[in-house]
C-alpha cells in the first residue's frame, strides 16, 4: 500500500518492471530508470553491493529507506536490509522524491 502512495504522489510517466536487484542497478546505469525503491523486507546486502558501488561511481544516490547508508558488516549475523533501499541516479532526482 505505502508504494502504491509514493507512485501516486511521485506521478511517474512511465514505472518499468525490471526483475531483480542487479537489474534495476543496470537499468539505473543505463540511465533507462531514475529511481529504484524497494520497500519490501527480504533485500539482502549481496544483491546490492555490486551494483551499490557501480552506481555510486556514477554519483547515484543508494540508501535506505530512512536515508541511512547501506551497511555491510562481514560479522553481522543477518545480512538483510531491513529498512528497504531507495535509489536515485543522482543528487537531484533524490531531492525531487523527497
């Protein structure tokens, strides 16, 4: 439900359904997406690190949905991102969601 509201508020002209968390980041790179949001619990910190940096290299924006960095801690017993992840490919499309 809480996505369903962002996309209406956001008004998107076009919402692309792209499978997987490694696919979204190249839809991103390829500049074919804006933003990539997951709110959804499950997300684990593998499915994002590769692309996390790929992105960042490219000045996108990759963090949680509270806006708190992901955090990669090779001792932490559970490596999922409990908060979701909010992806923009740059600065200025972060603070147009927000």
């Amino acid at each position: 439900m809480v996505m369903n509201d962002i996309f209406k508020a956001w008004k998107p002209q076009y919402v692309s359904r792209v499978a997987g968390a490694g696919n979204k980041a190249v839809h991103l790179i390829d500049q074919k997406s804006d933003v990539y949001l997951n709110l959804i619990p499950g997300l684990k910190n593998w499915d994002m690190c590769a692309g996390e940096a790929l992105l960042q290299a490219m000045k996108a924006i990759v963090c949680d949905s509270d806006h708190k960095p992901l955090l990669y801690d090779p001792k932490a017993t559970d490596f999922t991102i409990a908060n979701g992840i909010f992806v923009c490919k740059n600065k200025k499309v972060f603070d147009v969601c927000n």
